[in-house]
C-alpha cells in the first residue's frame, strides 16, 4: 500500500540562508497555514542551494509506527499530486523574511 507524501525539506536560497535563519519559525507557521495538510523541515543553509529561489524536497519514506505491518522498517510514501511542489515554492517566493509577513 503506498501512502502519500505529507512532508517536506524546503531549503533557502543561497543569499537567503541568515535571513531564512531568523524567521525559521514564521516561514514554517507561514507554510503550515497555506498547506495545513503537510509538515515542513525548514533548511536555511542546504548542501546545494539554488542561488534565487526555494528547493523543495518531499520525504518519500518513514519509520514504520506502532502496529504498522511493513518489512522492512520503512513506509514508502510514493503518492504526490504534481502540482503540490510548484505550489508550495509559489507560496515561498511570495515570503518577505525581512519583514516577517507574507505579500
């Protein structure tokens, strides 16, 4: 049984890394409050950042829970409505992290 995708890396562009840095906690509520549905992990300093825009990177697997039947210990999530990840990094780009509010 595959399961859906409903979470994400998202890392800062590269000139972003300091300001993302400070408004971790407002671009996360920012982005949980557009996408209540998903979790987001906010990377401001990501190994190969773009130089302009957001990455977005869905989690594709987990830890099995508790009473879940799946060998070996992982749950793939292959399920991912394609138009989700250009959403998500359209809600990004419209994040003023200077201002810490949202156009």
């Amino acid at each position: 049984m595959q399961h859906e995708v409903n979470q994400f890396i998202v890392v800062a562009p590269a000139g972003m890394g300091k300001a993302i840095e400070w408004a971790e906690p407002q671009l996360r509520s920012y982005l949980e409050g557009h996408f209540p549905l998903y979790s987001f992990r906010i990377e401001p300093y990501g190994p190969f950042p773009d130089e302009e825009d957001f990455a977005v990177i869905p989690i594709m697997s987990r830890s099995a829970e508790l009473g879940e039947q799946k060998e070996p210990d992982q749950i793939f999530l292959a399920q991912l409505d394609p138009s989700v990840i250009p959403e998500i990094r359209q809600v990004l780009r419209a994040f003023d992290p200077s201002g810490l509010q949202a156009h």
